[in-house]
C-alpha cells in the first residue's frame, strides 16, 4: 500500500462509508454495512493489515489516518443507527398504536357440569362425615356387577337392567354397586365408602339416557341399621336440597339388600307446594353380598344406596329433559356459572 496514493485511498473509503451509511435504510442494512466496513474482512481493518507493508517511518502517520476513518466511520455508524432507532420506533407508534378506547378483552370463565357439581357436593358432604370416596372400572364382568351382588345366574332380577356386553365377555357396568365388591375386597369393616361414577343402559328417552351418572354409599360397621341408613339419607338430601327435603323409604326388591327400600324425596321449592320424588334404592347389605367379601355377617351389618346423579341434577336446578344436561349447548351450560366451588 503505497502512502503517496493512501490519502487518496482513505478519501474513496471515507465517501464511500458515508454513501453506504446513508443509503442504509433500517438496522439490518445498516448492520450489513458496519460489517462492509469494520467487519474482521472489513474494507477498514484490511487497511489496518495492510500497514505491514510500510516502512516504519511510515506506519504511524498511516496508522493514524486510518484509525481516525475508522473513528469517524465507527461515530457516524451510531449517528445513522440512533437515527434509524427513532425512525422505527416512530413507525411502530404509528402502525401498533393501541386503541385505548376499545373494550377489553373478556377472559372466558368456564363452569363445571351440573352432574359434577352435584357429584362434588355429595363427596364434600361424604368426606366430612368420613367417608372415603373410590372410584371404579366402568367396564366390569359379571362376577361383580351381577353375581357377587346376589343375581342368580339367569335369575329375571338381571333384566331390571338392560345391559351393554361387549364382545369380550364384559359389560359396561349397569350400576355403581360394583364399587361395593371390590372395595370390600380391599378393605375390611368397619368402613363406609362412596362410589360416583358414570353407569350404562340400554335406554334413550326424556327421562333416561345409554349413559348416566350414579352415586353408591356403603357403611359396614357393628350394629349399623335402617335408622343409620334413613339418617344419612335424609342427610344427604337435606345438604343439597335445603331443610324442608325429606326422605321416605318404601319396601322394594334389590337382590344385594334385604330389606330394601326405594328412596323417596319430599322436594318443596316454594314453601307449602312440595311433591315425593323417586331418588334411588337403598337397603341392608345383603348376608350373601358379604360373605362374597369374605366378611362375616354375623358380625358385620352394613346399609348401602344407590342415587341417580342425573336425576338430583334435574330437581336441583329444575331441567325438565334429561337430554339437556348433554347437548352441551353452551346457553345451558353457562347458567351453572358461578356455582362451582372450584374457582
Ligand atoms: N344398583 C341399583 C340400581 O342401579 C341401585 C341401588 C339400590 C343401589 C339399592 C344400592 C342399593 O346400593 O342398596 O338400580
């Protein structure tokens, strides 16, 4: 690099840094020219290598020169880049500018189903009094839906329920009582336990559905009877219905209990115009469903129930087709917004 033609050489350099510096439009141009010019290949740092080639009387004075372009190029660098930072941030004020007097943007809270609030207020209840809550297969054989629960093989009790089998030899559980067997085979007495869950049926019209929700109660303890039963029922009913619900049992046949009863429920919406409504079964655990479970009915006495969750759900919050609780239309499912423990 000769020194009589370096002056020259820088003055090229410097208009041309300028050129690109102005003609860089926003950052990644600018950026682009920043590595045109100072980059480690840069047109100004190949300048800086090329003083090597100098005498040494020459290299200060060129060293100089150079670092000074470098300087200025570095200074002008800034200049553009501040510029430009202003520039796009101006254009996004433009272009981003938020609309303060527009509405807000509603977040979308759900609620839970009504079979779940219902469900969650008995578990609540249940826990309280120190029950333990077990849940259970829904697809089952017939040891535990039927035989251990005292149906006689190909005794007509079977039809009370129509039955979904599978082609494996399993059914879809017709009813929560399945929970009982198996939580007995796991548990020795004293205990009490409630199963909710989902039951299927071969059934379809305003009042039935294939599917359904169940609630079963189970104590076994020493000297439990039908009054522990009808106190807990009426317990029951009282805590999701208000004070003025009430519980009567009728005589019934279940082939897990005996006696059994059906559960009737006094519901009274307005004061003075109330109505009995069928809610469920309900009964003596059976002696034969005990010593299914290995458990000695000499000793042991137990009550269970039965209750159709769907079925609370109606009366509660007065659905007058079953239907409507699975629709999932969203107009009737936001009217159990708010009710919900869960926030
Ligand atoms: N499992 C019966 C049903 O689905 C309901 C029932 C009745 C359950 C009496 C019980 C009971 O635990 O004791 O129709």
């Amino acid at each position: 690099m000769p020194t009589a033609g370096l002056e020259d050489h820088l003055a090229e350099i410097r208009r041309e840094g300028e050129a690109a510096l102005a003609a860089a439009v926003d950052l990644r141009a600018l950026e682009e020219a920043r590595v045109r010019f100072l980059g480690r290949k840069g047109r100004i740092k190949e300048l800086l290598k090329g003083l090597g080639s100098l005498t040494p009387e020459e290299r200060p004075k060129a060293g100089a020169e150079i670092n000074r372009l470098h300087d200025e190029f570095e200074a002008n660098l800034e200049k553009r880049r501040a510029e430009l930072e202003q520039l796009e941030l101006a254009r996004r004020l433009c272009e981003e500018r938020v609309d303060i007097t527009l509405p807000g943007r509603d977040s979308d809270v759900g609620s839970l189903h009504p079979t779940s609030l219902i469900i969650d207020e008995i578990a609540s209840l249940f826990s309280r009094m120190g029950y333990d809550i077990h849940d259970d297969r829904e697809i089952e054989n017939d040891y535990y839906n039927f035989e251990a629960l005292n149906f006689p093989a190909d005794h007509p009790a079977r039809d009370m329920q129509d039955t979904f089998f599978l082609e494996s030899g399993l059914l879809l559980r017709s009813h929560t009582s399945n929970g009982q067997i198996h939580y007995m085979e796991n548990h020795k007495p004293p205990l009490a336990v409630i199963v909710p869950g989902r039951v299927y049926r071969r059934d379809s019209d305003p009042t039935h559905l294939p599917m359904f929700h169940q609630v079963e109660g189970l104590m076994v303890g020493k000297g439990i009877s039908m009054a522990n039963l009808k106190w807990t029922l009426d317990t029951m009913m009282k805590t999701l219905f208000g004070p003025t619900a009430a519980v009567r049992l009728r005589p019934s046949f279940f082939p897990f209990t005996e006696p059994s009863a059906e559960v009737d429920m006094w519901f009274e919406p307005t004061p003075g115009k109330g109505r009995w409504l069928e809610m469920g079964g309900a009964g003596m655990v059976h002696p034969n469903v005990l010593l299914a479970c290995r458990i000695d009915p000499e000793e042991w006495t137990g009550f269970a129930f039965g209750m159709g969750v769907e079925r609370m759900a109606m009366v509660k919050y007065g659905v007058p087709d079953i239907r409507m609780l699975y629709e999932n239309d969203i107009r009737f499912l936001r009217q159990f917004r708010g009710l919900s423990r869960i926030p």
